[in-house]
C-alpha cells in the first residue's frame, strides 16, 4: 500500500489553512438538512436513554453510527464527529451546561464541517466556536515538545487535531479533547478501553506533551487549542 508522510512534508499551518479554505467554499449543508438531522437526532437520543442526554464525556464514539452529521457518504457522528465529539467534551470539562449536543452538531454544519462531513470539522473553526461562545482561547501548530508542555501550563482545556500515523496521511486525522484537573491531563474519545471492556477516559499525565505522545507510537499534532475557564477572564 502507498504511504504519503504529508507531517513530514507540509507545514501544520498549510494543512490548517487547507481545512479552513475547504470548510469554508466547499462545504455548505442545506438548512433543510441541517434541520432533518436535528429532527433524526432528537427522535435517536430520545430512543436510546444513553449519556448523549447527560453531561458526561463522550468516550464511544464508535458506536455513534446513528447520530446524524453533515450530508456526505457514510457521514455520522461515528465516521466523521470527532471534531463534534471534542468540542462537546471541552464544554463538560469546563462545567458548561448551557449547551446540547444536538445544538453542537447543528452549529458545526452551518459553519466549519469539511466537505459536508466526509473529512469532519475544521479545527481552526472549533477554534472560533469557542471564540465567539466568550472564551478566551490560544493556538499553536509547533510539535515541539517544550512549546507544547508550556502552552499545557496556560489553559484549562485541549483540542488537539492530529495524524494517527506522520508517514501515511491516509491514516487520517484525529481530534480528541484533553482536559486537565488537578495539573494533571486526561484523554477523552482516544478509542481507549478499560479493563472491564469500556470505553473510557486515558490518564493521567503529567504535561500536556506527554499526553500527546500517548495517543500513539508514530502520532504528529497538527493544531491545538487551549481554552480558559470563563471565570478565569477576569
């Protein structure tokens, strides 16, 4: 099979820039649509009592087939919600309740899902989600690994984009929240299992880096956001 290390070739900020530019003129959901999903999703939530109605994190995302996203092929939140999945489980890790996750997904196919949900959501437009819901945010495209264990000291929260695999592109890319409590960093929806079979949060870590570098042996971080606390603006 043929390989294509795109992270060993194209600069992080290119590839974001890529994603923002496609999200942007390629990939419009109807409103129609937009509001079909949101029908079809009220009527599964309200079918499968689950944590989708809760505030708990979200760990399970395969098995999320049934929730709709976007309008492209196989798009659910299963194949291609991860970027959804993240930003829901940075709003529990922050303690935010005035959000559903059925308002979320609605919200990502107005603005930021890439070619209508094959290749999910733009990270630069989770990003400004969180922007314009009123929460001071950062950024940073380095992969190094001191940049990335200072930046884990300034925030409450991550969303980190990244490459399963940084020599075959067509492994995908991935978007996990890691949330932080105590100074200590947890991984939410890394398709980890406890003991006993379960999806189930991976930590803790010691520094944000060092969380990354769990996520896999050949991972590259693509884009990362960190978020404050609201009470913490000042």
């Amino acid at each position: 099979m043929i390989k294509f290390p795109l992270a060993k070739i194209v600069p992080n900020t290119i590839v974001v820039s890529f994603y923002s530019v496609l999200s942007i003129f390629f990939s419009s959901v109807s409103k129609k649509t937009i509001q079909k999903n949101k029908n079809d999703n009220i009527n599964c939530i309200k079918l499968n009592d689950n944590e989708l109605i809760s505030d708990s994190f979200i760990e399970n995302q395969e098995n999320l087939k049934n929730i709709s996203f976007g309008s492209a092929k196989k798009s659910n939140l299963s194949y291609s919600g991860c970027g959804v999945i993240a930003a829901w489980n940075a709003l529990v890790s922050l303690s935010d309740k005035s959000f559903s996750l059925i308002d979320l997904i609605s919200a990502f196919e107005k603005k930021g899902i890439v070619l209508k949900g094959k290749l999910g959501v733009s990270p630069t437009a989770i990003h400004k989600y969180f922007n314009r819901s009123g929460y001071k945010t950062g950024r940073i495209t380095s992969r190094n690994p001191e940049k990335i264990r200072r930046f884990g000291d300034s925030w409450d929260t991550f969303l980190v984009t990244f490459y399963w695999d940084k020599d075959d592109v067509f492994q995908k890319l991935h978007t996990v929240n890691i949330s932080k409590n105590e100074n200590k960093y947890y991984i939410h929806n890394d398709y980890f299992k406890d003991e006993k079979g379960r999806y189930a949060q991976k930590g803790p870590y010691d520094s944000l880096d060092v969380a990354i570098e769990s996520l896999g042996q050949n991972v590259a971080s693509l884009f990362i956001t960190g978020i404050s606390r609201k009470e913490d603006l000042g």
